[in-house]
C-alpha cells in the first residue's frame, strides 16, 4: 500500500526530529550542570540522522533502481567542545585553581537546532497530511460529483 | 464470473480481479483452497475484518497514550488517519454496492 508507505516515511522523519527536539532540550538543561551523578561532567550530545530503506517503499522505487526511505536516528554522539570554565571558588566542584568546568554548550546554536527541529517537523506533518488528502481525493473519485 | 459484457474492462485486469478473489472459477488457485459458494461477499467480510482490526489497533494506540505508556504522539495520530482512511474506503465500496443492488431493485421485469 502505497499511501501507507507515504505515512511511514513522513512519520520516521517526524521520530527522528522529535529525537533531535528531545537531545536539544536535554543539552539546554544541562547548560549549568557541572557534574552528573557519577561525577563526570555532562558532553553535549547531537543526533545524526540518516536514511532508513523502508521495505514498503523499497517495491515501488525498485523499477527506478533507487532505494528510497525514511530516516532514522543513527547514533547520537558526545561532542568534542571544550568545558566553560567559570571562576567560582568555594564551588563545591571547583578545582585547585577556583575554576569550576560546565559543559560546553552554545545556546544560540541549540536555539538554531530547536527551530530547524520544529520547522522539519512541521513539514514531515504537511508531507503527510498531502498524502492523506491525496488519498481522499482518490476515495471521491465517481462520489457525488464533488 | 464474466464480464464480458463490460467490455472497457481490459480482460487480462479482469482475470487479475477474479484471481484476487477467493472461491472464484477462473483463479488458478490461490493455495487456500475455498469453498466454490464463497466469492465476492467472503471477501468484502473479509475486508471489513481487516477494517476492524484496524479500529481496534488505533483504538488500543489510544488507550496506550492515555495510560502514558505511548513513546510518541505522531504515530498515534498517523495510525487514527490511517484508521480513518480505511474506513472511509470501506464506506465507498459499500455504497457502491448499495447503489448497484437498488439499480437492479429498480429494473424493470
């Protein structure tokens, strides 16, 4: 089913913004975390996404001979950014020097990461209310003469 | 089952149709092995079965999310359309054949 396959995609694609929403948010959290439970400092994670072959749409694209899908969280990997230090002596986590270390996150590029998640999302959600209304035209078709 | 008489129907689509369908005479045998009284109502019931299952899934994806045990909103959401699709589906063919039944209600004997 075809208009199926249509869904599938654009849902897989909404999963993986979602996934990207949730990391954002996450590191947003953490901007002024200086340790996490087991001591070490939080590292800034990013969502790398991919294409996911759908065995559903992979019958419909093989006459093309492409292999077309959704996408899908590849992994999601600790970034290398340096830790902020901030002058706080008498910080419990400060080091020899007063220094306490926060993890390097930028906020205005998470911001830029939230926005591009969102409008990504938004346009998974157009794609697929499309494909519905394509599919309705499709069921009107010899139906009272609309 | 013939339709010769509808002669804009390509014959090889219709032998694909009647194929598709169990219990019919001209399928080459689908394997399952219906009985010959079986045919066009046995697989509409069948479809409509489907159609129900398919209810009931959403149904469930629905209870699931108020529970809170749903990871996600969208594929709730993309199964109730889904769900949807299907029934309206299921509501045409069954008017269509409402509408043939009263054509042949209203032919003059």
């Amino acid at each position: 089913m075809d208009y199926l396959a249509a869904f599938a995609i654009s849902g897989s694609g909404m999963t993986v913004e979602k996934m990207r929403l949730d990391v954002t948010a996450m590191n947003l959290a953490n901007v002024n975390s200086s340790r996490g439970a087991d001591g070490t400092m939080f590292q800034p994670l990013r969502v790398v996404s991919g294409v996911r072959t759908d065995p559903r749409f992979e019958a419909a694209m093989a006459a093309w001979g492409v292999q077309l899908g959704g996408a899908q969280v590849q992994q999601l990997v600790p970034t290398d950014a340096p830790p902020r230090m901030v002058l706080e002596p008498g910080h419990p986590d400060a080091d020899s020097r007063g220094f306490v270390s926060y993890p390097g996150i930028n906020p205005v590029a998470e911001m830029t990461n939230l926005i591009t998640a969102v409008r990504t999302y938004e346009a998974n959600v157009v794609a697929l209310n499309a494909a519905k209304t394509m599919a309705q035209r499709a069921l009107d078709i010899g139906g009272g003469g609309r | 089952m013939s339709i010769d008489a509808v002669g804009f129907i390509p014959s090889a689509t219709a032998q694909a149709i009647e194929s598709k369908l169990p219990g019919s005479a001209v399928g080459t045998g689908t394997g399952t092995g219906a009985a010959p009284a079986s045919g066009f109502g046995d697989w509409l019931a069948s479809e409509i079965a489907q159609v129900n299952d398919k209810i009931q899934s959403a149904d469930k994806k629905v209870q699931d999310l108020a529970l809170g045990k749903a990871s996600n909103l969208h594929d709730v959401m993309i199964a109730l359309e889904d769900t949807k699709l299907s029934f309206q589906l299921m509501v045409q063919i069954r008017s269509r054949v409402l509408e043939a039944y009263q054509d042949i209600l209203r032919m003059q004997v």
